[in-house]
C-alpha cells in the first residue's frame, strides 16, 4: 500500500478499529463517485432501449438482454465480495473494480452488436458488483462509530439518488448525443475516481479462508434462476412457460440447497454468527421492502406519466426528481438525530411516510396537474431516507466489523432481489388488472350508455363510425390503465403498512456490541 495512504489504525469505543486516512474528505468523494457511477448504470440504459435495438440490429425481446445480463452478473458476483476482499485485499478489489468497470464500460460503448453488448454487460456487472459492499465498508471502516449515522446518511444519498437521476442523465444524452454516450460518460468519471482510489485508498487486512465452492455454486444458481425468472416471466406469460417452471424449480432448489449448507455446512460461505444477528436479519428484510418500495415505484411512474398523461420523457424525469431532493433532506436530517433519537423511530416513521405518499397516489386522477406527482415523491423520498439511512446503522450496530463486507454484500443483495421481484410482481399485476378493467368498462358501454350518439348513425357512417369507436376504445384502455397503476400503489401501501410492525425487533444500537 503506498505511503499515501497513510494508513493506520486508531481505537474508538467498543475496540473497534478505525481506518485513519491523510485526506478522508478527498477519499470519500472518490468513493462516493465509485459508487454513484455502478448505481447509475444499473437504471440509466433502460431509456435507451429502442434506440440500441435499432443501432444492434435487434429485436423487441433480444434487446431487454442489454438489462437482464447486467442483473444477473451482478447478482452472481455480489456474494463473493467478502471472501474475494479477505483473499486479496479490499484496496485491490475495489481498484480492480473500478479499473474493469470503466473498461467495460468502454466496450459497451463501442459494441457493433447484441452478441457483443451481452458480453460486455456481463463484464461490467461482474465489475459493479463489488462497488457497492466495498464503498460502504471503507465508509464504515474510516469513520468512528458515533460517526456511522452521518458516514450512512453520505453513503446512502448516492445509493438512493443514483437509480432517481439515471433515466433523466440517460434520456438527455441519447435524445442529444448518442446511446453510446451513457457509457463513454463513465471513463473521465472513472478516471478521476480511480486516481483518488490509488492515492488515497487504505485496506483492510488480508485473512486466509477456505472458499465455500459448493455454496457459492448453490447461491449462484438459485439467484441467476430466480433473477431470470423474475426478469422474464411477464413476458412469458408466468407459469404458462416451460421456461419460467424450470427456472422457477432451479432457483428453488438451489436457494433450498444453499440455506442447508449454511446451517450444516463445516466451512459455509457466510459465517453463522453474522446470519443469527436479530438487527441484521430484521436489516436484510427491511433492505428488500426498500428494493421492493423504491424500485417498483420507480418502474411504475416514468411509463404511466408518459402513457397516461402524455408527458415527454425529459419532463418525467423532471417531475420524478424531487423524489431524490427528498431524500437528501431526510437523510441529512437522520444523520444529525442520530445518538439523539432511537433509529427504530426513524425507521417506523419513514416507513409511515411512504405509506402515506402511497395513499396519496391511490387518489390520483386523469385529469389532475404536475403537482401531485411531484409533492408525494418528495413525500416518499423523505420517508426512503429516514428508512435507509437508519437501517444501515442498526443492522451494522450489533456486528463486529470483520463481518462488514460480507453484511454489506448482503444487504446489497438483498436490495436488488427485493427490488426485481417488487418490479415483477407490480407488473404483472398491471398487466392483469388493465386486462380485467378494460373487459368491466367495455361491458358497460352498451346501446343506453351511448344513446346521445346513436351508435347505428355511427355505424353508417363508415370510417368516420370506425374512428370514433377506436377513440372511445382508447378511452377505455386509457381508464383501465389508471386503475391498474391504482390498485399497484395499493399493493405496495399495504406490504409497507404490513413490514411496520418488525421494527419492533430490532434491538436499539445502544444495547449492541
């Protein structure tokens, strides 16, 4: 490690070490910077789909290949972080992570075709995955712990805003430049991040341990079935698909099997002690309602503003952003409370804040303005960061640190399983309740409910009758719509009121370790 580093170690309370660093403000931007650039990537192509599919010569269903190896790269690689980091040191990973993921990102910039831009994604997840578990250790690791509220309030603005400003960055540059652009973007980013990283970058110490093959082969199987399966199960009609059956089959068992072998295994992946933690199995639960509360939400809004409303694209990303403005206010606000107010507080009223901006959203209408659709997303992106920001300090409260960076990859996981199944399930649920909505209307629109227009006058009329049937029919698909939309916000109103009651669980910080 160069001497630039400056590393050392201080003690605080409890004998836990803390990472000194020469420059900790410059470090923190160059992880922050890190870790901003892999959240980013994980939501900014989704706008430039129809733009690669015509540029790759692909087609509607090949394209979404672009996403889907991104996740499942990324799910698969995640669970090694702890051992590879142990292995080889924190400092080399997160390097190395950094350094792949600008060339990878390069790579897909420069992809002729779909073959090649699945390959290059694949790369580039397997880089992204290790970002995310190692920037919030060194966060951890460099602060002391009457600090970690604040270091996770900093830490957890990127996470949560990244994912917010993807689609506006993304949209910006392929409408004004070129779909290539939100990946040639990452290289000066990297660049400068990457220079900080080798300057500044301290590590922790290198332990030898035996690697878990077999329950790593089981977690890696089961999360690439069950991401897969999520993925693609709405577009393959669910369990109508021989596909989706086996996938589903696979993800079971090997999840089963893996669960087994961490509770029989001699030398399982993940230690025991980590996984009988109370605050960081309750933290595991809470870190997937978020995957499910933010990132369904979030693929919910942007195709309803444009479909429903009619808005541009530019425009929605304008009205969803205060979403992220709300977010670094409570997070801001959660990082002074803490030592002051217990966080179990902070969860229970965050989680009650996104109920509420939930509600409001089940009261939406067709014909209402901007304004409700900006002030419950700074209503929900208040109660997401109070939820976030607290969680990470009462999960990590009761651990020893050794366990960080496999705590972090979990949580991490964790986030992103709860957040594929939240989009599958709110999807799939749309596309049944605008089937069932639009049969209902339609019913009911019948001789006596159109008797001012005369429906047999229309039909003499010819292409004149036809078009007027056709807009009365988009009419109907356009209510129908809203009603889904509606009857998802319900859904996830009520999984958030139900997740309420575990903050009870959890132990206050306090009486940890």
């Amino acid at each position: 490690m160069p001497a630039s580093a400056a590393e050392g170690h201080g003690q605080e309370a409890h004998g836990q070490p803390v990472v000194e660093v020469r420059n900790k403000a410059l470090l923190i931007v160059g992880v922050m910077l890190a870790m901003i650039m892999q959240v980013l990537d994980s939501t900014i192509a989704n706008v430039a789909l129809p733009h690669m599919q015509a540029s790759l010569g692909a087609t509607f269903d090949s394209v979404s290949w672009v996403l889907t190896s991104y996740i499942l790269a990324t799910a698969i690689a995640m669970p090694l972080t702890g051992w590879l980091s142990d292995r080889f040191g924190s400092r080399r990973l997160f390097i190395a992570s950094v350094a792949g993921f600008i060339i990878t990102s390069m790579l897909c910039g420069i992809a002729v075709n779909l073959p090649e831009m699945v390959l290059f994604r694949v790369l580039q997840g397997a880089s992204a995955a290790f970002v995310g578990p190692l920037s919030q250790t060194v966060m951890l690791d460099i602060t002391p712990r009457e600090q970690h509220a604040k270091a996770m309030a900093i830490w957890g603005m990127g996470i949560m805003v990244g994912p917010i400003m993807g689609p506006i960055l993304g949209g910006w540059l392929t409408d004004n430049y070129s779909w290539r652009w939100i990946f040639y973007i990452n290289v000066p980013i990297g660049i400068a991040t990457l220079a900080i990283l080798i300057a500044l970058l301290p590590s922790r110490p290198v332990r030898r341990r035996s690697f878990d093959l077999f329950g790593f082969s089981m977690l890696a199987i089961g999360l690439a079935a069950l991401q897969l399966m999520l993925d693609r199960g709405q577009q393959e009609d669910w369990l109508q698909s021989w596909e989706i059956r086996i996938t589903l089959g696979i993800a079971i068992v090997g999840i089963w099997l893996f669960l087994v072998h961490m509770a029989t295994g001699r030398r399982p992946m993940f230690e025991r002690e980590m996984l009988t933690n109370r605050n960081f199995l309750i933290g595991l639960v809470f870190m997937a309602n978020i995957g499910v509360l933010m990132m369904a939400t979030m693929a919910l809004l942007p195709p309803m503003l444009q479909a429903v409303y009619g808005y541009p694209v530019f425009d929605t990303g304008l009205m969803l952003a205060p979403r992220g403005i709300g977010v670094l206010i409570s997070m801001a606000i959660a990082g002074q409370l803490a030592g002051r107010v217990d966080p179990r507080i902070l969860i229970a009223g965050g989680m009650a804040l996104a109920a509420a901006s939930l509600w409001w959203m089940t009261r939406w209408s067709l014909d209402m303005d901007w304004n409700p659709v900006v002030w419950s997303g700074v209503l929900q992106g208040l109660g997401l960061g109070f939820i976030f920001s607290s969680i990470n300090l009462a999960a990590f409260a009761t651990l020893p640190p050794r366990y960080r960076t496999d705590a972090s990859s979990m949580l991490y996981l964790m986030r992103n399983v709860g957040a594929s199944v939240g989009i599958s399930i709110v999807t799939a649920q749309l596309a049944r309740t605008v089937q069932t909505s639009h049969e209902l209307i339609g019913a009911s629109i019948t001789e006596t409910s159109l008797a001012p227009l005369n429906p047999h006058l229309v039909e003499s009329a010819g292409g004149v009758g036809s078009n007027l049937f056709s807009m009365i029919d988009a009419e109907i698909t356009r209510q129908a719509t809203m009603i889904g939309y509606i009857n998802d916000f319900y859904l996830l109103m009520i999984v958030t009121l139900l997740s309420i009651p575990l903050v009870l669980l959890l132990k206050r910080p306090a009486e940890g370790r």
